[in-house]
C-alpha cells in the first residue's frame, strides 16, 4: 500500500510539473498576441478592417506589415450574450506592447470610437492570457480588492 501511495505522489508532482511546463510553453506562443473584448459581432465583418479602424482612436496600424493574423475566439463562459473576443497577433512582440501600451492610454475606448456608431458599449485591450494565467489573474484582483489594494 505505502508504495502505491508514493507511486501516486510522484505521478502528481510529474503532472503538476508537466502542466506548469505546459502553461508556460502556451503563455510564450501567445507574446505577440492581444485580445480585445467588447467589439459588437456582424454579419460577413471584416476583421482587418475593424483592427485597422484603431487609426480613428489614434494608434497608428498598417494590417499587412504589423499583424500575423486576426480572429474570434469564443469565451469559455458560453455568455451568448457577450460577443466573442477578438485575438490579434502581431509580427513583433515589441510593436504588440507599443500598441497596447497607446490603446491602453484611452482609457474610455468605446466600440463607436472604432466604427461602430452609436455603440456605446466599452472595448478593452488586454495581453492574451491562458485560462490558467486568467484565472490566477482573476483571483489576485479579488484579492487585491479585498486588501483595498490600489495596484494588482
């Protein structure tokens, strides 16, 4: 019985090491991405161009020398009511931190800054996390929140 115990010990150190490997692995493919949130979903939209709609709010783009490619993904959540997030990856990791770096000093963006007029509705620009770099994320800003920290 004592070695099925410590059998079983080390195959969950050897998964818990393999799953943290894997989590890393996942969150470096994604240094160059962005997600955006909040960008109502149309018909036949075009991508590229609501991406290249970002001009408007000031943040210089060119589609064809700044992005690898641009698509929707849907939210583990399955809230039909939020529209599918919007993932952008860039062909240099230092052009995505420049260009969230600007969006993010909009603060206030909204998806009728970017074309969607009368939409009033708020578009965020974050990194592209992994579910397990989301949730830990999640978790230390709710307990940022109840420490009243200001900063998480």
């Amino acid at each position: 019985m004592d070695v099925i115990s410590a059998d079983m010990a080390q195959l969950k150190t050897s998964v818990n090491k393999l799953e943290i490997e894997n989590n890393t692995r996942d969150q470096w493919a994604r240094r160059s991405n962005i997600e955006i949130c909040g960008v109502p979903e149309k018909k036949n939209e075009n991508l590229i161009t609501i991406i290249e709609n970002c001009k408007k709010a000031y943040i210089p783009f060119n589609a064809s020398t700044d992005m690898d490619f641009v698509t929707r993904v849907a939210s583990l959540s399955k809230d039909k009511k939020m529209p599918k997030r919007i993932i952008v990856r860039f062909m240099s990791r230092y052009y995505k931190d420049e260009f969230l770096s600007k969006v993010r000093q909009l603060k206030n963006l909204k998806a009728s800054d970017i074309g969607f007029s009368g939409n009033n509705s708020y578009v965020f620009f974050n990194d592209h996390l992994t579910s397990s770099n989301k949730l830990l994320l999640q978790k230390a800003k709710a307990k940022a929140k109840d420490c009243n920290y200001k900063f998480v």
